[in-house]
C-alpha cells in the first residue's frame, strides 16, 4: 500500500514536471518559428535595425538612443541561453554591437536597461573582450545623472519646452528608473569601486521613502528639487491620472526591489519586494482572472472622470504580466512562498496562449501580442512590444533553473 503511495507520488512529480517542461518547450519552440521573420527583417540589406513594434502591418524601428535600443539584442541572447545554438549568438552579438554608442549617452537614466539587455546578458553568456569596459563606461555616464542633494538618479532632463517641462517638473524620477540600478551593482561588483553601488543604494531608498503610497501601490513620478532636495509633487505621465496604479510601474517596482536584494542582501528591499508583490497579488481587486493587468489598475474608475479614457478600459499590458512573472520567480527563491510562483506560473500559462500570443507568421515576428506603450501620449497601444518579448523568454529561463533546483539568475 505504502509503495504504490509512493509511485502515485512519483507519478505526480514527473507529470507536473513533464507539463512544466512542455511549457518552457512550447515557448521557445513557438520562439524559434515567430522570430525568424523579425531576426531576417532586422538584418535586410546587412543593415542591423532595432525592431520595436508592430503596427498597421508595419514593423517599426527605433534608433540607437530610444529607451528599448537593447530588448531585442537581448531577446537573442535569451534565445541562445534557451537554445543553445551558436547562431542566436552571433545575431545576439550583432545586434548588440550596433548599441556601443549608448555607453557615452548621459541626456537620460534608461542606459541600464538598453546596456544590462545587450551588452550585460552578451557578456554573461560568452564573455566577450570589451563587453565589460561598455558596462563600466555606461555606468559612469548613469552615475553623471545622479543628484546628491535629493540622493536620486534624475530619469529625465527638463529642457526648453518639452512635455516634462510644460508639467512645471524640475528633477523627474520615474520607477522604472529603479531597473537601472542593476547596472549600477554590477559594476561595483565588476571593478571594486563601490561608487555605483552606493549610488544604487541612495536612489532605492529615496524610492522606497518617497515613490508608495500606504497600500504599497507605486507612484510612477516623484518630482525632486534637486537644490533641497524635497519632493514637489508626485504624479504620472504613463497611468491614467496621478493617484491611479500604472501597472508597468507596479512591474518595475517589484522587479527593481527584487534585484536590490540581490545584490545587497539586505532585508529591506526584500520585505519591500514582498509587499509590494503581496499588494498586487492578494489585495487587488483589480487583477483579472488570467493575471494579465489592466494597463492601469484604475482604469474604469478613472475613465468615469477622464471619459477620453473609456474606449480603453478593458486594454491589458501583456508587457506588465511579463515583467511580473519574471520578477516573482526570483523573489520566489528568496521567500519560498507559493503564491508568488502560482502567480508567476498562471501569467506564463495565460501569456503562452490566445489572446496574447500571437499565431506563427503574424504580428510582424513578435511573439506576443496586447501591450501597451504609452496611452497618455496617445503611442504604442494594444501592439507587440520588443520589452515583452524579452520579459516572457527571461521568466522562461528563470523557471527552467528552477525546475533543476538551481537559483533562477546568476
Ligand atoms: N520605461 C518606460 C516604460 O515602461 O514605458
């Protein structure tokens, strides 16, 4: 009796473990087949362009210096960790080289995304000659943002009259500046110099001091006088209105705390992680049932107030869902707790099908469909998004070291 427990246990084990295997595989075979149209678009004419997104049947590129330059150089690497074939490498390492120019860019703070994506995974992965002097070079021009009286790192310059300067802003920080940092920790780790790390550290506590409210929901602005170093005003420029929960920014949030952790160990950030995850993932009415969020959790109550916002109340962020999942499966690690993994399972599992992913030939190569870029400033709605893409195939990869027991990122 006790035996045939014993093989119905182990029955078990293997069939969940065959149908977590089948998801990842699925996954990247889906990958293989939907991108090789994009990787052949992005390289016609022996030219390397950055392909963003999709739209009226149009795949869009986007220069050097624009904040998703490195997602799909990224998105490469992945599939060369995914695959292990050579040739994803060698588009991978194309496709990065063409960003060298980013590690001298100082006009905004999203060099850590577009050097970490391309440069960061190229070096991890096949530790490439120079690729570490590009990080280290990148992180310097980061640390010339960093404004020592308010203790942050400014996300955008206020100039003329831009859109941030007709807001009366003078020092914008954003959340998602707080996926900057992994950069930063790295480095120091890199070369010994605990310069960026300390600058690291400052900007994440001035986040966690300045950019929650009391239910743990993010703000996606903090203006800072960067003289005083007082807060002026918090707000949005991607959500809804200034009090509504962006969902990319509740993303970047938990994603952003996670990494701080990683890097520091320190109890603060994780227990921050923690309730920030917790806040999505237990107290949010909001949720759908799929997991894949509403681009703004407050959006049909808002839309009441900001009618030009109802046509989209229903429009999810399947971009959001990615970067989450990807986020709990490493805070999974460091908790154990089963929520965040089931979470993160159901968005892969809701994300690895219809509506979101796209069917092979269509969706101008991307793999899945349904984000959204910026609905304030009228860009990038219900479309494939490059940074969605990289975020599904790094959850992927995270749950694969998982299920072999092994920590989910170096
Ligand atoms: N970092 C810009 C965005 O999430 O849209």
């Amino acid at each position: 009796m006790k035996r045939n427990i014993l093989s119905l246990a182990c029955l078990a084990a293997v069939l969940f473990s065959c149908t977590c295997n089948d998801i990842i595989q699925d996954n990247v075979r889906n990958a293989e087949k939907q991108l090789a149209s994009l990787i052949e678009a992005s390289e016609a004419n022996d030219t390397i362009r950055i392909p963003s997104t999709f739209k009226n049947g149009e795949i869009e590129f986007v220069p050097v210096d624009d904040w998703v330059s490195g997602f799909f150089a990224g998105t490469l690497w992945y599939m060369y960790e995914l695959t292990g074939k050579e040739e994803y490498a060698v588009h991978a390492q194309k496709h990065t080289e063409v960003l060298h120019e980013i590690q001298f860019l100082k006009w905004h703070h999203d060099v850590g995304f577009m050097v970490y994506d391309s440069y960061g995974n190229g070096l991890r992965l096949k530790n490439i000659p120079g690729y570490d002097t590009v990080l280290v070079n990148t992180a310097k021009s980061l640390a010339t943002r960093f404004r020592p009286n308010a203790g942050i790192i400014q996300s955008w310059n206020v100039v003329g009259d831009c859109w941030q300067a007709q807001r009366g802003w003078k020092c914008p920080v954003i959340i998602d500046n707080m996926m900057n940092l992994e950069l930063l920790f790295k480095v120091s780790e890199m070369t010994g110099d605990p310069t960026y790390r300390n600058i690291a550290i400052s900007h994440a506590d001035k986040t966690m001091e300045n950019h929650y409210r009391e239910d743990m929901s993010t703000y996606h602005v903090v203006d800072y006088d960067d003289e005083t170093g007082e807060v002026r005003r918090r707000c949005t420029a991607q959500g809804i209105a200034d009090e509504s929960r962006w969902a990319r920014g509740q993303a970047w949030s938990i994603y952003g705390f996670t990494v701080a952790y990683r890097f520091t160990g320190d109890e603060r950030y994780l227990d921050h992680a923690k309730k920030v995850a917790e806040y999505l993932l237990v107290n949010e009415d909001n949720m759908p049932e799929d997991m894949v969020p509403l681009w703004d959790f407050d959006a049909v109550e808002f839309a009441k107030v900001y009618p030009e916002y109802e046509k989209y109340v229903d429009q999810r962020d399947a971009s959001s869902a990615a970067i989450i999942a990807s986020a709990l499966y490493e805070l999974w690690w460091y908790t154990r707790e089963e929520l965040y993994i089931k979470s993160a399972d159901k968005m892969i599992e809701s994300l690895s099908k219809a509506p979101y992913r796209a069917e092979i030939g269509t969706n101008g190569g991307f793999i899945l469909k349904h984000s959204v870029g910026s609905i304030p400033h009228g860009g990038n709605i219900d479309v494939p998004l490059n940074y969605a893409d990289y975020y599904l195939l790094e959850a992927l990869i995270r749950k694969r070291h998982i299920q072999n027991g092994e920590k989910p990122v170096e």
